[in-house]
C-alpha cells in the first residue's frame, strides 16, 4: 500500500473527475498526511472552484488565493503536454499520480491528434521530465484503463502506448518506479 506521509505529491490532471476524487482521497488521511498535494491542470476555472471548496469559501479575494501557499493543497495552471512546465513542477515532488488524460471516447475519436498528444505525448514529457528533475521522484503512477488492454477505439489504444511509455521508463530511469493502475 502507498503512503503518503510527509511527501509531496503532484497530480496531474487533478481537476478532472478522477483527479479531484484522488485529491480528495490524499488528504482525508486514510492513506496518511502528505506534505503538500499540488494540483496540475489546465482548467484555470475548475482549479479556482477546488480552492474555493477545500479553503470553504463562497468567493475568493487574493489573499485567499495566495493563503494556498500555506495548505497542504497547491494548484498550477499548466499542461501536462509542456515538457518545460512539467520539470519546473516536478522538482520538490516525492510522487507523481498521472491522471491527466483525454478519456471521453467520442472526444477522442473525433480529434485523434488530441488523444495522442494528451495521453501519448503527454506520458513522454512527463516521464523526460522526471529524468530531467533536480531532486528524484520516488514513484510516478499512470492511471489507465480496461480499455487499453485489447483496445479497438483511439482512446484505449493512446492509453496503452502510455503504459507501455511508463513500463519502459523503468528501464532508464532506474531510480524512478513507474506504474500503472
């Protein structure tokens, strides 16, 4: 089992429906208290009503986005396709949860382009940028799907290239455990 005490984690696409479940699973403490969970999206709107609800308030003024800076939960406007972002994020980061993705089959089917650069592109530059991070990522775990296993649509099949990016990671980045779930 993963704990999660005392380290920092980043989650990528922690403002999509699966992110902010796993965002709120770090830090109800069933898995232990981290550091700090820093939030990685592109949605500056979802990312603003997150703050809102974990600082438990209607509206927001700056202090009360700058008080983040203080919580155990940190936010960052970029994009997981941005190799350049990626290694400013990752440094300080103990553990990675990959979940930014495009995972809408009928989004993916019709802008195949898109899928693969989120979900396939994505993936690399994450996993050179851990390579290229200053301090050492412990684990970076990629969410997938049961539709990566026989994929027959855009959306399983950019999935599957992205584990099999995580699963030969291991292999030049010893240090780094790469995983998928």
């Amino acid at each position: 089992m993963l704990t999660v005490d005392n380290k920092r984690i980043l989650v990528t696409g922690g403002t999509g429906s699966l992110g902010q479940r796993i965002v709120r699973r770090l830090l109800d403490g069933s898995l232990g208290r981290p550091a700090r969970v820093t939030v990685l999206s592109r949605d500056e709107a979802k990312q603003h009503d997150m703050r809102l609800r974990f600082l438990h308030r209607r509206a927001a003024t700056d202090d009360v986005i700058y008080e983040q800076a203080r919580e155990a939960l940190a936010f960052r406007i970029g994009d997981v396709r941005d190799y350049d972002t990626l290694v400013e994020v990752l440094r300080g980061t103990d553990i990675v949860i990959h979940a930014a993705a495009l995972k809408q089959v009928p989004a993916c089917e019709y802008f195949p382009v898109e899928a693969v650069r989120t979900n396939v592109m994505g993936a690399d530059a994450l996993v050179r940028a851990t390579m290229a991070a200053s301090s050492r990522v412990e684990s970076v775990i990629g969410i997938s799907t049961d539709k990566a296993c026989k994929p027959i649509n855009v959306m399983g099949m950019t999935k599957a290239v992205m584990e099999r990016i995580f699963v030969e990671a291991n292999l030049r980045q010893p240090d780094t455990r790469f995983a998928c779930v």
